[in-house]
C-alpha cells in the first residue's frame, strides 16, 4: 500500500498543528508528511514578539514551542527555509526553492495544506526600506529590531500605527528607554473599538509620556547621510526617528492561491467551507492568516490574523486530511491587548460594523470597578455594549481598564456564541467575592443599562 501525499505550506501555527494533528491520527505507512517553512523557525508564537523586544520575555527561544528537530522526530519531513514558489494544482505538485542554495524542486501531493500566514502592510513611501525601518511579523524580524536598537544613535521611536500592533510596540519602545511617538491615521488610537472607547485609550498612552498623533497619515520617511532613518514626515510636520516600527496591520499571504485562481473573499483572503477545505477543491485546504472566517455576528466573512484561530484551523484540517471530521464554524471577533498596565478588549460589532451590515442598535456605555469598590487596589473599568433594535441581541462589547478588565470581554463573547439578548445576560450566574468583582459584575451593569436603554427607544 502506498502512502497517501500531504504536503503543508507554512511551518508555524496553522501549518504545522496540521501537520502535527495528521500525524497522531495516520503513520507514516499510511500518510506522508512533507512541510516547508521558508524561515528560520517553526510553531512559534508571533504574538509574544512585542514582549520579548520590550524585555517582558528573555530570550527567543521561549517563544517556540516546538522546533524543526522535534517535528521530524515525529516523521514530518520539514524543509527549511525552503520557500514554496508555484502550485500546480491539475498536477498535483509545487516547486520549492532552497533558499540557500538556490536549487528548486517538485514535490508531489495528494492532499495539500496551505498556511501562509500574512504579511505586514508597507506602504509604498519613499524611504520605506531604509535602514531602521521595521515590521514585527516573524522572530526574524523582531531580531532585526532588536539589532537596529542597539545601533541607533539616538533615543527616538515613531510607531506607525495604532492598532494592536501599533500599541505594543509602543509600550515595548517605551520600556527600552526611547521616547516614543505613534502616528495614527484614524481619528483615535485602537480603529477596533469605537472612537469614544478608543479616546480614553488615547488619554491613557499620553499618560504613560507616549506621543500619540491622530488624523496623521505618513507621506515620507526621511533619511540621513548614512542612510539611516532620520525623521518620519506626514502633511503637517516632521517627527524626528532613530528608529520606526510600523504597526499599520497585516494583510493575507495569498499571492501563490491567487497565481492559480483559488478563490479569495473581499479581504484578501483565501475561502474554505466549515472544514476548512478551499471552496471548490477537494484536496486543498487552507488556515490561519491566509484565509477569511465567518463573522457570526454579522453574518459576513472577515480577516483575523490571531494565533488562537490558526491553531484551531490546524487542528481541523489535520483531522480531515486524515479521515477525520471537524469544522471551524465561525468568530464573534474576540481580541485583548494591552499599553502598560492599561487592558483592552473587543468582541461582536463596533457601531460602524453594526450599520454597515444594515443593524439597528442601541448602545450603553457604563463606568464600574474590577473589584468591590471599597477592596483595596479596585480600578476603574469602562463597558460599552451594543444591542439590535427590538430584538434586544448582544451584539458587540468594548471594554477599556486596568486590573483584570480585558478578560471580562470573555463573558461577552460566550454571549455573542449563544446568540443571547442583554437581558438574558443580566440573569448570568457569574463569580462574585470583593476581591474580584463588584456585587455587579461590569459586564452586568451594562448589560442592565442596555435593557433601560431598550425599553426607552420601545423595543422592550
């Protein structure tokens, strides 16, 4: 009996927990396993790269979980940085480069994998690519951050960007000693939550002594003689930079999906059915950041690159592409992040969201504490949360604090899953002693002030 041919683009989460999950289910009598990986490292946790630039984490090394080694010691033939440059889909194969050597080679397939991951957005400025220009998507890239520092001149970093991305790296900067400023091109840092949520975030980084302009879309990064950055130029003026990291986001990898026609959705990224498997092609799926998920809120499908979901897709098609069976149906659109000690968190539709899909909705926004009030070390919390008109379904949840906030988001999300209403929330048996929170929980009270908010537009 010949062994089937699985062949895996991609060696970190999606990728490789594919690999991983194909294997406990099917030796290697049965299935072969061949992955490539043009990098230098695999199953690594891109999230954690902020805190290991800021000096949270020590060393590179904790951020892998597994290695090179240990997958082939389990019969997955891992290539390194070996770089996947065409698929041939009627022939069933693709053509590898070794990036080291520069030879190229087929390799057949039966059933492949794609997880290509994405690619940080760079916008096409003068001065771009000059020296001390950084993204931070791979360990890669975050060793040559680190590296950059240690050489510039001068203590000044500009972070283009203030997403997620964007505000880690700001507090990383900060915590090495730079003085930072941070470029938006939105009306307040934080796009993913609404613009009255994002400003107290906005007043929580000034607090912190980093420089956040708004409304401030890059047109030029200026170097020096040398040609190291020098300054970062927008339409207004000019902030002088030893070093720019740029947080403006990412985007799906799928230039090798496209170059043979498999379908993308409106974002970029690659489409697959609840098993993950690319639409229209029985022995192709794909996961991670190269594909688009299914909002469950908004009944539309969008592109989130988070860890948790490529594992999770790993997971899923590594057990189909065995014989298995699973599926991924769906998000609410979950995320934490966090600027010094300031927490924030996001889950279901923003305003914007909710009206671009044609929602009605109300909203109320409530003020408490992440522990009884009177309890030493309580601090203040903000909740903000969204309800479809008449219906009275959950619909999003922001939440903005310190001590503990950003993980309240979690009730909301399981909430968004069940397809609750705010009142239904406001009967949640949830935890409750001083030192954790109110005889309220937050989450609570602004689920109450959603339902007086209802009942005032009559709707409930």
């Amino acid at each position: 009996m010949t062994a089937e041919r699985l062949v895996v683009i991609g060696g970190d989460a999606a990728g490789m927990s594919a690999a991983s999950q194909a294997r406990r289910l099917k030796g290697p009598g049965e299935l072969s396993i061949t992955a490539f990986e043009r990098g230098h490292f695999t199953s690594y946790s891109a999230c954690g790269i902020p805190y290991w630039v800021g000096g949270d984490i020590e060393r590179r090394e904790d951020l892998i979980a597994r290695g090179p080694e240990e997958h082939r010691a389990r019969d997955i033939d891992l290539r390194m940085r070996t770089e996947v440059t065409e698929i041939d889909v009627a022939g069933q194969r693709v053509r590898a480069l070794d990036r080291d050597s520069g030879e190229t080679s087929w390799t057949g397939f039966d059933k492949l994998v794609i997880a290509t991951g994405a690619r940080p957005v760079r916008p096409a400025l003068p001065g771009m690519d000059a020296d001390g220009v950084h993204g931070v998507q791979t360990l890669d890239d975050g060793q040559a951050l680190l590296d950059s520092l240690d050489r510039a001149a001068g203590r000044r970093a500009v972070v283009v960007g203030a997403g997620y991305i964007g505000v880690e790296m700001a507090e990383a900067m900060l915590k090495r000693g730079f003085e930072v400023t941070v470029l938006n091109r939105g009306e307040q840092p934080m796009a993913t939550l609404d613009p009255d949520m994002g400003r107290l975030v906005h007043d929580a980084m000034d607090g912190l002594g980093i420089t956040t302009v708004n409304r401030a879309a890059v047109t030029e990064i200026r170097t020096g003689p040398d040609g190291r950055v020098s300054a970062v130029e927008t339409a207004d003026a000019s902030y002088p930079a030893d070093v720019v990291v740029l947080g403006i986001g990412v985007e799906p990898e799928t230039a090798l999906a496209r170059a043979v026609g498999l379908p993308v959705g409106p974002h970029g990224g690659l489409l697959t059915d609840l098993s993950m498997r690319v639409v229209g092609h029985d022995n192709i799926w794909a996961g991670g950041d190269c594909v688009e998920v299914l909002d469950l809120v908004a009944g539309r499908t969008r592109h989130i690159a988070l860890g948790t979901h490529a594992n999770k897709h790993g997971q899923i098609i590594g057990s189909n592409v065995a014989g298995g069976y699973g599926t991924f149906p769906g998000v609410v659109g979950t995320a934490v992040s966090k600027v010094c000690d300031l927490e924030i968190a996001r889950t279901g539709l923003r305003e914007k969201d909710a009206l671009a899909v044609g929602l009605r909705f109300v909203t109320a926004t409530i003020e408490s504490t992440g522990r009884a009030g009177y309890y030493p070390g309580a601090r203040p919390m903000t909740v903000k949360m969204l309800a479809e008109y008449r219906t009275g379904r959950l619909l999003g949840v922001q939440i903005v604090g310190r001590d503990g906030a950003a993980k309240r988001v979690d009730v909301a999300a399981v909430a968004l899953t069940a397809g609750m209403t705010v009142e239904q929330m406001t009967a949640l048996d949830l935890g409750y002693a001083p030192p954790f929170s109110p005889v309220w929980d937050p989450v609570l009270v602004a689920a109450r002030k959603t339902v007086t908010a209802l009942r005032k537009a009559g709707t409930a």
